[in-house]
C-alpha cells in the first residue's frame, strides 16, 4: 500500500507597501471622508514648511553636507541614521562621528530638530491633524513626535497649537486696539 503525500509550495513573503506621499494616502476623498479640512492651501503650506525651514550650514566636510541635504530634503518619509548612511559611501558610525566632530550634535539630534521645525511651523500655519503633521514633519508615528514636543518644549504638539494661536490672536488684537 503506497501513501500519498501532499505537498503545499510555501507562499512568497509579501513586501510591505511602499510609503506613499501625502496627496495620494491622504487625498480629498479620504480627508471628506473623516471630516478633515484639508484644503490646497495646507498642503501648500505644507511644501513650504520644507523649502523654508533648511537652514543654512557652512561645513567643510562633503559627507556631513550631504547628510544635512538628506536630512532637510523636502521628503515626508521618516528617515532615520540609517538610512542616512546607507545613501553615503561611509558607516553608520563613521558618520555619526564625523558629524558629531562638525556640527557639535548628533545626526539623530540634527534629524529630530528637523521634524520639530517642521512640525512646530505645520501646527501654526494649518488646521491639520495632528496625525497628518507628524506623517508630514517626517516622524515614523504620532506618538513619537508627541514624545519628542514633551521633551524639547514641555507641552504636547495640540497644546503648542493652542498656545500659538493664542499668542497670534493677542498679537493681532494688540495690533487693532493700537489702531
């Protein structure tokens, strides 16, 4: 009596999806859809906040230049160390050296002040959830950039934005009464 065996062919391991940019994973239908108000005008706000936030370094070492390229390119991935160095023709730790040697901080310092400049400018300038502003700044989850506000400022991402808007609204109001 012969016994036959069945063979089942493993599945191929499914790659995760690619990150997506912001306009296709967080489009006008998906913002109606939750009741935000995403509007051109943020999403422009938005591309600004990059463009205008990458202050200027004078260094003469190539690679530390081309790490503050990366890091304060206009991208909405999060991007970590590695990343960095995989993009450059040195190791994670050459790198970390170098740039420490430089700039007198970290590459994950110099990454983190990116995020939060770029958050701080996203939730004083739109209406944007703050989900959206932590996927925008460049952080790998909300909760990393709530933790990152409460260590740097002392107060959670919401409450920076109400405080903003309460300095704008006296400011403005200072600005009507003085007329």
């Amino acid at each position: 009596m012969s016994t036959m065996t069945a063979y089942a062919r493993p599945l191929a391991p499914v790659a995760p999806a690619p990150r997506r940019h912001f306009e296709d994973q967080f489009g006008d239908h998906f913002a109606q859809r939750n009741n935000w108000s995403v509007s051109a005008n943020c999403i422009e706000s938005a591309r600004e906040a990059d463009g205008d936030s990458a202050p200027a370094f004078n260094v003469d070492d190539d690679i530390v230049q081309q790490a503050l390229q990366i890091i304060w390119s206009p991208t909405r991935q999060a991007i970590g160390v590695y990343d960095i160095a995989r993009k450059l023709p040195v190791t994670r730790r050459t790198l970390d050296r170098r740039f420490s040697a430089a700039m007198g901080r970290s590459v994950l310092e110099e990454i983190n002040n990116c995020r939060l400049t770029r958050a701080k400018r996203l939730l004083s300038e739109t209406d944007l959830p703050v989900k959206t502003v932590s996927y925008l700044a460049g952080f790998p989850s909300r909760e990393r950039m709530r933790l990152l506000f409460l260590a740097e400022l002392g107060m959670t991402p919401s409450d920076y934005r109400v405080q903003m808007q309460e300095s704008e609204a006296t400011s403005s109001f200072a600005v009507v009464a003085h007329n």
